[in-house]
C-alpha cells in the first residue's frame, strides 16, 4: 500500500489556534492518520498568536503579492503537526479573534482573507512546493472551500479534493462584484460555480466542485439534505448525493485521558471509577457549590446560544434545583442566556455556578466532576463535549440530532437489560422532551448501579481518532487515481 500525501487547509488548528471543534479535529486527524500510511500537512493562516508559537521556520515559498501585499509560506514542525503557515500581515496580523474585528463584526475583508488561504492551498496542490506536492487537498468549511474551486478552475492535472462541513450554519456569502478580485474566472459565476443567490458562496463552491464531500455525523448527512436542516443548500447536496459521506470525529485521547490528566485533581480510570468522587468534591469546592456527594451534577461546557439549546436548559433549571440538582456552567455566548443563567447563579448559590468565558483547566475538571453532562443542541453536526463526557464517565444528556444521536446509546429498557446503554437522548429538542429526560436522569441517579453502569460503558467506548481516520484514509484512496484532467 502506497503512501498518500494530504494538504489540509484549515482557518484553525489545535493547539496553536481555537475557537471550536474545527480545530481539534485539524489538530488530531494528521496523527492519527500516519497509522494509514497518510502524510498529512496542514496550511493555516499566520495569526499573530500563531506565529508566535512556531519552531523555527523556514520559507517554503513567497508571494511578491497576493490579495494586496506580500506573503510568504513557512514550513516547520510546531506541536506535532507538519505544517504550513501563511504568514500574510496586510491579512492576519491582527488581534484576537481570527474572524471578527474589535467591534465583534466579520473583518470586513474576510472574503479576501480566506480566498488568499484557499489560493495557497490550491498552488501546493499543483506543486508550489517541490518539497510536499499532495495527492488531496482535503478543505474544511468555508474558509477552505475555495481550495477546490481554484483547482477546477486553473485546468490541468490536479490532486483530489474533499470538503469537510464541520457546520452547514457557516455559508461565507459575499456580493459578486468580488468575484475578479478573487481571482476567480468570469465562467464560474454559474450555478454549476461559485454563484448563490446572486452572490459568491465559498462553501457552497466547495460543495459543488469538490470531488467528495464529507462531514462530521453520518445522522448530520442525512440532515443537512433535508429543507428543514440544508440551509438553502439541501438540494445541492442531494444532487451530490452519492459522493457524500459522514464521518463521525474522534478526538485526542492522549489530551483526555483521565488516567493521566493533569487537569484534573484526582486520576482514574473505568479500573479505579471509585476515585472519580473525588474530582465532584474538587469542582463544588472551586465553583461555591454546595459540597455534597448526592446531589446529581450537571455540568455545561458549551457556547451559549439557541443553536445549543441552552435556552431550553435555563428554562428547566427550576426542575432540576427543586429536584436537588445542581448545574455548573462554563461558556459564553448570546447576552440574553449569559444574564439568565447569571440571575439563576445569584438566586441559588450554591446550586448553580457559572463562569462566562473559557477556560481549559476548567472544561476538564467538569467533564471529571459533574455526574451528567448537557448537551440539548437543535442541531448539531458531531459534537465533541458529549464524546468527552463519555471518556470521563459523565453521562451524556443529548438531543437526538446530528452526531450526538450517532454517539450516545439511550439508556431505554432494551438498552440497560443489554448493558450498553450509554447516556439519555431526547427528541424533538423542546421543553416537555428535556423535563422528560431530566425526570430519567434523577431515576436513574437515586440508582447508583445503574450509574456505574453507564458511567463504565461511555468510558469504555472507542471515542477514538482510529476507526474517523480509516475512513478518512479509504476516501482519500478513492478519489487520488481519479485527479485529473
């Protein structure tokens, strides 16, 4: 078996830059893939902050001008992962957040920015640079997502493309005016190109002109080819149909690993489950939470939106405080669920605590602490909290949608007399349906073998990067004799 080469266009990467689960899927699936004979690069944009954590660079390539300056290309090893790094001032040097301004709008010359990311990554798929010239380049969502578009465009042979939607919501439309400006040829702005509604579609260009597209739950690929969860795209996918595939992410079980996590006060493992408590005790002492062994905790490691669900679980902390329950909270988001929960943290200390931000220290000690973990998202297209949650024996609480219906086992009546239930789902993402599992997840607390139980069956679960990256490696090998003309 031949070995495969694979750039990896990615706007983050984990360790070196985050702001979701993009990142850490960028981060962990070139590692996991060299046990398939797949080298995988990833070319990244030069943040500030990212550069300032790269070892000892080397220019790959330069730019006399690209999208309105100078750029050049460096190569290194930084934090395990082969890179590439754009290192574009007039486009990336700035600030915080990679995508938003100060004023906590889009930069306003994102398309720009983006374009110049999907640019690079198509001239080293043609061989820009001699040194790693890939047999895929494999895009993530619409930063990426005119990688493959350059490639069809340009003509001539070509490596393989894929696109990877780690979250349909997230489109990149911008007025077709720019469509010379971005490098892209009169010819494609057609609803066989680039064109939608009226304007240019970054991710809709990836998904129309990419040789697979691949996203993060085989439940989510069913979903997004449906009106009611397409985003304007569902017929676009449908008519792809038959090169769609979903994969389910994994994630590092070397960085979540409570055996050996630093993070964590207390180490355990589904050998010593006994030892866990300890780590319940830890995050009510860090958190002012009343220190009791048997109150159920739920934890929360989540961005606050509507997306998330978590208006629905404000709505229900009445239910789970008269119940005995209490709720620890770690996120940030949308206003309006940031004061509510705020308001129920004031009124009930004690029982509810809320820290606004991120903090990683934190996230791990919930996922080591808390008895469940809420996941009651709308949609969602994988999730990782959930997959966390099972590593650390913190039974998931899941909308069944997306990817968490593809990662929890119901702990229905079949599911507990088979022994392989492995947290609650409900369905459809509405109040009555989560009071519903709140009322199962108390039973089945006041039951503390059933609780091991399932604490034991999420731990033993494979929530791994193996099985995603087999997967991942057989796609490649599909399309990589198929580049072409």
């Amino acid at each position: 078996m031949s070995g495969l080469k694979v750039l990896s266009v990615a706007s983050e990467v984990y360790p070196l830059i985050k702001t979701g689960g993009l990142a850490d899927v960028a981060g962990a699936l070139p590692g996991a893939l060299l046990r398939e004979n797949v080298a995988m690069r990833t070319l990244a944009p030069g943040y500030p902050s990212l550069l300032a954590k790269l070892d000892e660079p080397e220019v790959a390539h330069s730019y006399p001008a690209l999208f309105g300056g100078p750029a050049r290309v460096l190569a290194t090893r930084t934090a395990d992962l082969d890179l590439f790094v754009l290192d574009a001032p007039h486009l990336f040097d700035r600030p915080g957040n990679p995508y938003l301004g100060p004023n906590g709008l889009d930069w306003t010359d994102n398309a720009q920015r983006f374009a110049a990311l999907s640019r690079v990554g198509a001239d080293i798929g043609r061989g820009a640079i001699p040194a790693f010239t890939p047999d895929i380049v494999h895009a993530h969502d619409w930063q990426a997502a005119l990688a493959p578009a350059y490639l069809h465009y340009d003509g001539g042979r070509r490596p393989g493309t894929m696109i990877t939607v780690h979250n349909l919501a997230f489109q990149g439309h911008f007025p077709a005016a720019l469509l010379a400006a971005l490098q892209l040829p009169p010819q494609s702005m057609a609803l066989s190109g680039v064109e939608y509604f009226g304007g240019i579609g970054f991710l809709k260009a990836g998904l129309q002109l990419s040789d697979r597209i691949t996203t993060v739950s085989p439940t989510y690929a069913r979903e997004i080819m449906t009106p009611e969860s397409g985003m304007a795209l569902d017929g676009l996918l449908r008519s792809r149909a038959a090169f769609v595939s979903g994969i389910v992410n994994g994630i590092d079980i070397d960085v979540w690993n409570p055996a050996k996590d630093p993070l964590a006060p207390q180490a355990y493992s589904s050998l010593r489950i006994d030892m866990r408590p300890r780590n319940k005790y830890a995050l009510q002492q860090r958190l002012a939470l009343n220190p009791s062994v048997d109150s159920a905790l739920f934890g929360v490691v989540s961005r606050l939106s509507s997306q998330k669900g978590l208006d629905l679980l404000l709505a229900a902390v009445p239910q789970i405080l008269s119940s005995g329950g209490q709720v620890a909270l770690l996120g940030s988001g949308e206003k309006a669920l940031e004061d509510g929960f705020a308001a129920a943290a004031r009124a009930t200390p004690g029982s509810v605590a809320c820290v606004f931000g991120y903090d990683e220290g934190l996230s791990h000690l919930i996922q080591a602490g808390s008895d469940f973990i809420m996941v009651p998202s709308r949609f969602e297209p994988c999730g990782l909290t959930q997959l966390y949650a099972l590593r650390y024996g913190a039974t998931p609480i899941v909308a069944r949608v997306g990817g968490l219906a593809d990662t929890i086992i119901d702990a229905n009546e079949a599911a507990l007399g088979a022994g392989v239930a492995t947290g609650i789902q409900f369905h459809p993402p509405a109040p009555d349906q989560l009071s519903e599992a709140l009322r199962r997840a108390f039973a089945l607390h006041r039951n503390p073998e059933t609780m091991r139980r399932l604490r034991l069956n999420g731990m033993r679960a494979d929530v791994s990067w193996r099985g995603p990256a087999k997967r991942y490696a057989a796609l490649y090998r599909e399309i990589a004799p198929a580049a072409g003309v």
